[in-house]
C-alpha cells in the first residue's frame, strides 16, 4: 500500500464544489438531489473547507492510497 499526501488546489467555490460533486465519489447520489438539497450541500461543504480558504480558492490537504491485492 502506498499514500500519497498532496494539497488539492481549487482557483474559486465552483470548482471546488464541482471537484466534489460532479466528479466526485457521491456524484451518482447528487445528481438525483432537488435543486433546494443542492444549494444545502453546497453550503455545508463550503463551510467545511472555509479552513482551506486562500484567496478567491482553495488549498485542500487530501491523501491518496493506493493498494493493490493479489489472489
């Protein structure tokens, strides 16, 4: 197994919040959200990366693991 620590770097909200949601790993359950959960979500995810804030964008810690299994 491997990790992989990195800054994940947005230049404004929309693409931090398209990161998240359109491409994501919860883009299949969002894009059956009503437009009003939308904008709900939105606002909670922002928040949660206000911390992250730099600028007009963002600088998010994340970590990637990478593993493989053998049989």
């Amino acid at each position: 197994m491997q990790r992989i620590k990195t800054i994940l770097e947005y230049k404004n909200e929309e693409e931090a919040l398209g990161a998240a949601f359109e491409g994501g790993p919860v883009a299949l359950a969002y894009h059956k959200f009503s437009d009003q959960i939308k904008q709900e979500v939105h606002a909670a995810y922002l928040t949660s990366v206000a911390p992250f804030k730099k600028g007009p964008g963002y600088e998010i810690p994340g970590e990637f693991v990478i593993a493989r299994g053998q049989r």
